[in-house]
C-alpha cells in the first residue's frame, strides 16, 4: 500500500469518527485495529499493539497528570477557590466593568494553582455570572471574560493538557510549563486592557455600581489569609523544576502535598470533600490514559505504514522556509480547533508535525507554546468550542448561545494577535524557560 493510502486510511479514518462523534480513545483504538491488522502483520501486529499500549501508559513522565488534576479537585470541592474570588473582589475597587475584571484577575490566580479550564469557568460562570447580569451587564460582556480566563488556564502551570503535549511530542515538560507563564499573562493583561476600555466607551454593557467600604485590615485580610498562601503553591510548583531541585513529576508531587497540606491546615479538607476530589481525579486521569494508549500506538503505526516520512518529505520537499511551514501547521490548528476537542487536536497532528520541526531545527519550546495558543483558541471557537458549551451549562436562561458565541469574539481576536506576536518574536516564550532551566 503507498504512503498516500496509508495517511488517508489512518489520518483520515480518525477525522471522520471522530466527527461522527465517536469518543477519542475508541476512535483510535478502532483505526490502531485496522492499521495493526494491515501493517504489523495480522494477528501478530495486535499482540504488538496491545504490548505497545501497556508500555505507553506506563510511563513516568505522565505522572504529573493525576497530581495537577488533584490539585484543581482539592481547592473547588473544599472551597478555597472561592477564597481566592473573594480575596480579589475585596482589593479590586472602582473600575471599569469591575466585576468583569475581577473574573479575569481572580481567574488568572486560580489558574496559577489548578489546571482545570472546565472548571474555573463552571465555577466563576456559577459564582459571578449571576452577580453580573443582577447588576445589569450585558449578558455577551459578562460571559466572555469567564470564558476567555477559562481558556488561558491551559498556559499558566500547572496544566495536564501541556503535561500530555509534553509527554506525546517529547518536548520537555517543564521548559514548556514555564514557557506559558508570560504569554499567559500577556492575555490576562490584553483581557483587562479591553474590559476597561469597552466599559468607558460604553457603559451600558457595565453600569457601575458601589463598593462598600471596608476596613483597611478587612479590605487586606482574605489576600494576606488565603491568595499570597494558595498562590504560594504555584511558586513552589515552578521554582523546584526550574530551580533543579525537582522533576516535574517530583515538582507535581511538591505541589499535591502544599495544596492538602493547605486544605488540613484551613480546616476545609473533610473526608466527603477528599472522595469526591479523589473520584474527579481518577475519572479524568483515566479518560487521559486511555487517549494516550491509543495515540501512542496510532503514531507508531503511521511511521510503520510510511504515511509519517511521506507526508514529511512531501511538505519538505515543496522548498517552502522554516517559518511558512509553521505559520501553515498553526492555520491548520485553528482548523480542526473548530470542529474537534484538543487532544484530538494533538492526536491527529503531532505525530506529523514533530518530524517536521525537528528535521527544519525550529525550537520546540517555541513550537509547544504556539500549539497551546491554539489548542487555547479551540475552547473558545464557535460552534463546538469546550468552554462555550460549559459556559452553556451553567448560564441562566437569559444568556442564549447568540449572547455567548458574541462574547467570545474580542477574546478570539486578542489571542489570534498573540499568537501572531509570537509566530514575530520567540522570544516572548522561550526566554522565561532558558533563563529558568536552561
């Protein structure tokens, strides 16, 4: 069978279950059957397979998974994520579409210290949207920060989708941690940059309201009490791995400790609380694990077949620069970010792209953060975008889907910009993992 058949059984055999709706991890599985049938030789090429996928999963490089997802499991079912809300409301004063702002401030802090996305939004769309619209914000202008801070969540560490893409390109997982944290926060800043602005051009979509007034101490205590110490986690997370001190596997274990340890120590960790944290971690890290047993083997066999140096020579050999390669691989990102899930995103394309970056020299760090970028644009674009359906989820029924797919837009745009920013200068993502690493 040639290489073009290969790729378009393979490849294309994936896309289609995938759109027909078929989950992820069957949807590999049943193509890993098909090409382990057809290229492995038979009978014995499932034996492979099923070798191949007891290895892949066992390897210690996805332990940091379970750990992150814990941590975002302990701070939303004991409630020290609504700490942080508060904490921030309390410092926050008259703005600008405030409340707008504290959405992004306060979920840029809990991303610092959870890597969750599905769950910083359900739970800042739950606590904060109605608050919002009582106040009478519009509904597209309430719902787009929470969206759009939901998002960035995925950049800043600590997060199990950059752990998986680490893992499944072999880029390392704690340079391409850290190499989120500015871009992130470039985001964050943008996001509150253009809270501000559309309020005071239009203060119909944010009718100010007063503050009460509080007490020096009452107005600082929450943030002295509950943010500096949970934010504290995040440094703990990032400073053992780029201060050498640990793996990030060790750096994840650091952090799971600081996070319980801080639960036992607010009194908020009760035993009903610590099942359902522990049920949520098993019930995510396992759906993780079983993509990746089928994906690890989805890219063995498109090597085997030799539908990967086809397509990679086929690309390579069209003479086209180093950077119009790229700048083709991130529009064909924002593509299927339309249509498909992020790990699907990761699934069908790394094993083609990595080859191609490797072999064209470009950094990989800097090609992990603008695949992050992207897979963070997937979330918010219409009609299928994970966050938007979530937002959907936890509305009330005042907000339709017009109201949220309005919403997203000025964010799409402000990361679109990004992402451009960085395909100019590199910079902006590698220097912070250099100068930490090295």
């Amino acid at each position: 069978m040639s290489w073009e058949m290969a790729a378009l059984l393979l490849l294309g055999g994936s896309t289609v279950l995938l759109f027909l709706g078929m989950p992820v991890a069957l949807s590999f599985v049943a193509i890993n059957i098909v090409g382990a049938w057809l290229f492995l030789g038979g009978e014995a090429g499932l034996g492979q397979v099923v070798r191949n996928s007891v290895v892949s999963v066992m390897s210690f490089s996805l332990t940091p998974i379970p750990l992150f997802i814990l941590m975002g499991e302990i701070l939303f079912h004991t409630g020290l994520a609504l700490k942080v809300i508060e904490g921030v409301e309390r410092l926050i004063k008259q703005v600008p579409g405030r409340l707008a702002v504290i959405a992004v401030v306060a979920g840029t802090v809990f991303s610092a210290i959870s890597g969750s996305t599905i769950a910083t939004t359900a739970m800042l769309g739950s606590l904060m949207l109605p608050v919002m619209l009582a106040r009478g914000y519009h509904p597209a202008f309430a719902t787009g920060p929470i969206m759009a801070i939901g998002a960035v969540d995925m950049l800043i560490p600590p997060s199990a989708l950059t752990v998986l893409l680490g893992s499944l390109s072999g880029i390392s997982i704690s340079k391409l941690l850290i190499g989120g944290v500015v871009p992130g926060l470039i985001l964050s800043v943008a996001f509150v940059a253009y809270i501000v602005a559309a309020a005071l051009r239009r203060p119909e979509l944010a009718p100010p309201a007063p503050t009460e007034s509080r007490g020096r101490f009452e107005g600082w205590g929450l943030l002295v009490f509950y943010v500096v110490p949970l934010v504290s986690i995040f440094i703990v997370v990032v400073g053992a791995m780029s201060g050498g001190f640990a793996t990030p596997t060790e750096s994840a274990a650091l952090g799971a400790l600081a996070t319980l340890a801080m639960a036992l120590a607010y009194r908020a960790l009760s035993l009903q609380a610590l099942m359902q944290a522990l049920k949520g971690t098993v019930a995510i890290t396992g759906m993780i694990l079983f993509i990746i047993l089928g994906a690890t083997t989805f890219s063995q066999i498109l090597s085997f077949s030799g539908a990967t140096d086809g397509l990679v020579s086929a690309i390579l050999g069209r003479g086209l620069s180093p950077f119009a390669v790229l700048v083709g691989m991130m529009l064909l990102l924002i593509f299927l970010g339309i249509f498909v899930d992020q790990v699907s995103m990761m699934l069908i394309t790394l094993p083609v792209f990595m080859p191609i970056v490797l072999k064209l020299g470009i950094d990989p760090i800097w090609f992990g953060v603008l695949f992050l970028i992207c897979m963070q644009l997937g979330l918010l674009l219409p009609p299928h975008g994970l966050l938007l359906m979530t937002m959907r989820g936890v509305a009330p029924p005042q907000v339709t889907m017009a109201h949220i797919f309005q919403a997203v837009v000025p964010y799409v745009i402000m990361s679109l910009l990004l992402l451009a920013l960085l395909l100019l200068f590199p910079m902006i993502a590698t220097w912070l993992p250099n100068w930490l690493v090295g």
